[in-house]
C-alpha cells in the first residue's frame, strides 16, 4: 500500500485487525519522511550509529530528563522543542536507524533499560515490554536507552 500518512494508518490498522501478519503487509510511505530532505546527510550517513562529536554530558536547561544512550556513550538532557526521541538523537549527533517516522515500520525499535517514556503519537507496529519507537514517544523521566 501507499498513499497519505492518514490512509497508510487506517489501512494497516484495518489490515493488523483483520489478522494480517506484519511480515504480510508491504508499504512504501511517502509522508512525514519527506521532511529529511532538509536534512539529506542525516539519510545517506554511511553508518546507522556514527556519532558526529557529541558531548558526553550536557547541562539540562531546566529540569528535563536526561536521557542516556548507552551504546553511544553518550549523555543528554531532553530538548523537548527538537520532538521525539528519533529526532533528539539525530539532534545531538546519533543516526538510529528509521523509515516511516510515524510508528508504522517498527525501524526505530529501540531497547528502554530504564526509565519511563510517553507516546506522542499512537505506535501502529507493535511494541513489547522493555522497548519503544523512537519515533512515537519523549521522556518522562531519566531513560537509559540501547542505542
Ligand atoms: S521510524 Fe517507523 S516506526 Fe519509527
């Protein structure tokens, strides 16, 4: 399937509730990733975790959570105005891996070691315990995260 963010939601949705296995459902989503055009060398990075020179450890600007991604090393208070994690990390300098941006392709799949993380937008791929999309959620609290 392919079309708007909004039919590409509610034809997976009707697909996933019908009983269609993920692996079943092939897609392209021209949406909200057209947005990194702006951001092309972000895309075509040839390593999905190069780390471009980040701080270890950045000052929280007023009480924001910091958030820790571990494989990187690397340690940061939340910039709630970036978005969500998937763009904080690209923020401060890390490459996770992403495709759809809107919590249908499961890309942005990260391990949460700790900590507690909010949906700002409703994961269409799913979801078990001790993991979250990039894409779809912020911090609430302090988050160690495996990436
Ligand atoms: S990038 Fe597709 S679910 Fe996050």
């Amino acid at each position: 399937m392919c079309g708007p963010p909004a039919f590409m939601k509610a034809s997976y949705a009707t697909l996933r509730t019908l009983g269609i296995a993920q692996d079943r459902i092939a897609y392209e989503f021209f949406g909200p990733a057209t947005i990194l055009e702006a951001d092309i060398e972000a895309v075509i990075a040839p390593s999905s975790m190069q780390v471009v020179a980040p701080p270890l450890v950045t000052p929280a600007p007023t009480d924001a959570p910091i958030v820790t991604f571990v494989r990187s090393g690397l340690s940061v208070a939340f910039d709630a105005k970036t978005g969500s994690l998937l763009d904080f990390a690209e923020s401060v300098g890390l490459t996770p891996d992403f495709s759809c941006r809107s919590g249908v392709c499961g890309t942005c799949k990260v391990k949460i070691l700790s900590g507690q993380t909010r949906n700002i937008e409703t994961p269409l791929d799913e979801v078990n315990a001790g993991e979250i999309l990039l894409c779809c959620c912020v911090p609430e609290t302090e988050i160690q995260i495996d990436l």
